[in-house]
C-alpha cells in the first residue's frame, strides 16, 4: 500500500493529478482546507466580524464550505438561504430536511426560499411558459438570473457583509472560457476576485472553493458522509448549454494535462488584477419594474425581461418593490 505523500505514516487514499501527491484521508482534507483559507487570505474575501450569507444548495461543494467556514469562522455570523428552484424530482423534500439538520449541527441557521415564492413561478413553470412561446431560453440562464438575485435580496435583508457561494475551479474556469467566446471582457473582469460589485446594491459575493476541484470537493463531501443529492437537474440533458459544450472540452484538455485548470486561472487573476481593482462601479439604471440595478441603456433587468418572454408581466418581486419603493 503506497503511504501518504505528506505525513509518510497513513496510506494514502486519493491521488492528486494536479500535484502528483498520494494522500492520506487526514492529509487530503487538510490539503482542501488550506487551499481555501490562502485564497480567502491572499483576496481578503472577508474578516472575523463580516456577516456571512452562504447560499446552500445541498450539494457536494456546499456541505464542503459549510464544514470549512463553521471551522474558521464564527458561526454566530454565518446565515444560510437554501433556494428550491422548482425542477420536477430535484428538489426533494427530504434532501432540504437533511441539509437544515446538518447545518444545524454546525450552528448555521438555514432560511429556506423558492424561486416560486419571488417570482411567483417555478423555474420548471418558467422555461415551459417560455418554450410554448418560441423562446428558448436556456433553463439555466433563469435558474442562475434567479438565484444571483434571491441571494442578493436576503444579503440585503438581512445586512450580510458578503454572499459566500461554493463555486468550485471547475465552474470558474468554465464561466471565464464562456465569457472568452463571448468576448465579454466586463464579465471577465467581475468574475476575478479583487473586483467591487457593479453598484452599490449588489452584495459583494466571495468565492473561497475557486481553486478546489469539482472531484476534490466531491471526494471530500464523500469522505465527510454528507447526506448529498442524488438527483440530477432534467435540463442537463434537454437543454445542454455552451457551458456545458466548454466544460466537456475542458475536461479533456485536464484529463491529458492535469492542472491546466488551476493554471488557467491563476494566470487569469495574475494578468488581469490590476484591471480589476480598477474597474469602479458604474452608474447603474434603475429597472422601472422592480428598482433594481440594471444598464444605463436598459429600463428592465436582466431578470425581469427574461420573465416578461416567458409571459409574467407582474412577477412577486416588482410587487413588493411597488409596496415600499425602494429595494434597498
């Protein structure tokens, strides 16, 4: 049995591509942590006294962040939304019972939310609405729309310093290819973490998972036994996205030369920090539906034209902006 590449005494039980490392259980699980506490240091995502919302999904890479943040930083500042999307056998009932139990365990509060209960429509009911329509918007341009807001709203709400998501390397490397082929330099740009929200009213959003791999946090959930969600989300296979065409590629590109992820975006925060501290928030428009931020030449959202093409014309949100005028 080969031995840990790290303390030499246990076997080891996970090899790491990227490193060539063997590594014990007890070695791997600190390699995770470490890794993401010296990404939290050297971007300075947030501090002792910062007020965390982490967004929960019941997840791999969740129940991963959970565990890290309830070890480094106080759980008295930490407070979870869970968000239901409304996709038929995905969001189980039992699956959301299990995450508040864990969480409770750690002393994490979780609020559970639904895209119904902002919008007034699952996104099921949403991306059906759409298609009867001729549009065929991808269903993960409404969940990810959706999602970013929801979180938002509640980190305002509830006065959070910073939303802390559990996106993973493999998700940002993807988003920073996708913005590439798109030529959307602001986007690649937001995307780096030394950047400030595009307006005052958007939470500034930390993401300590980034240089950890989709399969390291997947063995670490597994190692943990975390209760995770077994179902897959239906519209990976009606619906395959350019996202989903790079993350194929990329994952080919990785299997032949392990850590061209890592590498891809350490050069990405090398080349383009600069210009991302730089880079100030704009004078944002105000959508005249529901007071949100949008662009200067925009008068709805980004959220509120998607549902407008799906048919909604009055979604739950712009009612309760009309009730108390402003959403800050």
């Amino acid at each position: 049995m080969v031995k840990c590449s790290v303390c030499g005494i246990r076997d080891a039980v996970v090899f790491q591509q990227h490193s060539g490392k063997a590594l014990c259980r007890q070695c791997f699980i600190e390699d995770v942590t470490a890794r993401t506490i010296a990404e939290i240091k050297r971007w300075k995502m947030f501090g002792p006294k910062n007020r965390l919302l982490l967004g929960l999904s019941g997840g791999k890479d969740s129940y991963v962040l959970l565990d890290i943040l309830a070890r480094i930083h106080p759980v008295s500042r930490i407070l979870a939304v869970s968000i239901i999307e409304g996709i038929p056998r995905y969001n189980r009932e039992e699956d959301i019972r299990r995450l508040k139990v864990v969480a409770r365990e750690y002393g994490v509060d979780v609020i559970v939310t639904s895209i119904r209960e902002y919008t007034g429509h699952s996104l099921a009911e949403l991306v059906m609405r759409a298609w009867r329509k001729g549009k065929r918007i991808s269903p993960c341009t409404y969940c990810g729309i959706s999602r970013r807001r929801i979180l938002n709203f509640y980190a305002r709400m509830y006065g959070a310093d910073k939303t802390v998501t559990a996106h993973n390397l493999d998700d940002e490397v993807q988003t920073a290819v996708v913005n590439l082929l798109r030529g959307d330099r602001i986007g690649l740009l937001r995307l780096h973490p030394a950047a400030s929200p595009a307006s005052k009213l958007i939470v500034p959003r930390v993401k300590p998972l980034r240089k950890i791999y989709e399969w390291e946090s997947a063995t670490y959930a597994y190692m943990k036994k975390f209760p995770l969600q077994e179902t897959e989300c239906m519209f990976i296979r009606y619906a395959p996205t350019l996202r989903a065409r790079v993350r194929d590629m990329l994952y080919v590109i990785e299997s032949r030369r392990p850590g061209t992820l890592l590498r891809i975006l350490e050069l990405l925060d090398e080349v383009l920090e600069e210009e991302a501290r730089n880079l100030s928030p704009e004078a944002l428009s105000r959508c005249k539906k529901c007071g949100e931020p949008t662009s200067p030449s925009r008068h709805l959202c980004k959220l509120c034209e998607i549902l407008e093409l799906a048919d909604v014309q009055r979604p739950v949100y712009s009612v309760y902006y009309s009730e108390n005028s402003d959403p800050a």
